[in-house]
C-alpha cells in the first residue's frame, strides 16, 4: 500500500528556457515533469530532501506500473 503523502499545489512562474530544459530532464529521466521538479528542488536539500524525492519515486513506480498493466491488457484484448 503507497504512503499517505501531504501534498499542496503550488505555481511557479520562470523563464522559457528553464521550462524547456526541465521538460527535456524528465523525457530523458523517464519522470513526469512534475516529478522531475520535485526530485531536483529535493537535491538541493541534501540528505533532507531525500526522504521527499523516495516518497515521489515510490509513488511515480506506481504509476507506471499500473500504466503498463493497462496496456498489456488493453493488447491482449485487441488480439482476443
């Protein structure tokens, strides 16, 4: 069972540029933009934001896995 997570909604405004390289980070780190937001304010907590970037990565695994059980079935059900 995934962790309880508090989470809040926050908006930030930056440069194009920024937006660009991050989205870029996270295709090539297999994250969501979000996720590849978090991971790297994490870092810059040191040994703190760990316990912040884990508890994103357990939750992001998740996700995929649950994604990639969708697909297999919605494939067997097309070859069905």
């Amino acid at each position: 069972m995934a962790k309880e997570i508090d989470r809040v909604n926050f908006r930030v405004r930056g440069p194009k540029g920024l937006y660009k390289a991050l989205n870029e980070a996270a295709e090539k780190n297999e994250r969501t933009f979000n996720s590849e937001v978090i991971y790297r304010l994490a870092q810059t907590f040191g040994e703190e934001g760990k316990s912040f970037v884990n508890i994103d990565e357990e939750v992001e695994s998740r996700i995929k896995q649950v994604l990639t059980e969708i697909a297999a079935r919605g494939k067997r059900q097309k070859a069905a």
